[in-house]
C-alpha cells in the first residue's frame, strides 16, 4: 500500500496485521481520485473507520488542507497513527480513537462553524458486513458538520446498492472494481 499521488506520491504505508482491516487497495483508490479530479483543491477530509488512514493520507497529499480521522480498533489506531508519523502529517491531522457516532457527537460540539472548519471531503469505509452508509450521511448532515460543496464516497462490496438520495445527499456515480464498489454523493446545493 502506497500514497499514489501528490506531494507524498511513492511513500509506502504499513498495513495492519491480520484481517480485520481490509484496506483500500492502490487500484480502487487511484480510481477513486481520478474520479475526483485528481487533486483536491484545499478543504477538511473526515477519513471515518480510517483504518491505515490511508483514504486521508492521500487527500492530504493530493491537496487537501488538514484531515480528521476516525477509528476506534486499537491495532488499526497503532498503524494509523505511525501512517502519519512517518508522512509528517501530524499537524495537519486529528485522529479521533473512538466510533462514529461518538466521533460526530464530539466534532459537533467543538468544531466552530465556519466554513473552512466543515467537511468538504467525506470518506466512508466501514466493514463491508456493517453497512449503515445512509444513516452515516444522514448524521453528518443532523450534526451540520458538512460544508455546502461536500463530496462523500462510500466504499462498498460491490453487490450493495446505495440509494440514489440520502437526506440532501445525491448519488452522482458508481463504479465497480471486483467485489469493491464505489459510490459518490454531492450536497444537493452543490452543482
């Protein structure tokens, strides 16, 4: 596993021992950004089950202004943490040793609302056998902590199908790569 593009383009990341992390493999992840437009033009990345931090670490490389990220295995947290150490992106990245629900509750209650301070990129992988990718989005939007141009990509076992609207989110694409799925949502007020 590598960071493909960017600032950090060829660094090598470590993976987590075992197989309860099934990180995003560099061909998904590629396609991915490519979808996006390759680099992403500043904005705050919320990297949630972030595993390796691996999504995030490539935003970040890729032009993104600072990442929060979201994970609550303790071993995943160990090679996320030394992910970022070894990339020098501790000041621009907060990780948040806790789950999702939890992680949303407190960013809620801190984070000021300024634009600049909302999520403009969203990242969900959770355990394929978890699901729960609509009530996820639905709670960033409850939570008001997206901000008005936001992009979510959900990643998937590629025989889930995600609705075409959640809350104010609107699928705009869906690609398949082997038993990988991608799903791309835009804010409704995003053109």
């Amino acid at each position: 596993m590598r960071v493909i593009a960017g600032t950090l383009r060829g660094r090598i990341l470590d993976s987590v021992p075992g197989r309860e992390t099934r990180p995003t493999s560099d061909r998904v992840k590629e396609a991915m950004f490519s979808i996006l437009g390759g680099y992403l033009a500043g904005g705050t990345v919320l990297d949630g089950f972030a595993g390796t931090g691996a999504l995030g670490i490539e935003a970040l490389s890729r032009g993104a202004d600072r990442a929060v990220f979201v994970e609550k295995a303790p071993a995943a947290l160990r090679v996320l943490r030394k992910n970022l150490a070894a990339c020098r992106l501790e000041e621009r990245s907060v990780v948040m040793p806790m789950d999702w629900s939890r992680a949303l509750s407190r960013l809620a209650s801190s984070l000021p609302r300024r634009d600049a301070d909302l999520f403009r990129w969203v990242f969900l992988d959770p355990p394929y056998r978890l699901g729960g990718i609509p009530t996820y989005l639905e709670m960033l939007e409850c939570y008001q902590l997206i901000a008005p141009d936001a992009v979510a990509v959900a990643e998937t076992a590629a025989d889930t199908e995600l609705p075409e609207r959640i809350g104010g989110w609107l699928r705009w694409k869906r690609a398949r790569y082997g038993d990988t799925a991608l799903t791309f949502y835009r804010k409704e007020s995003f053109q």
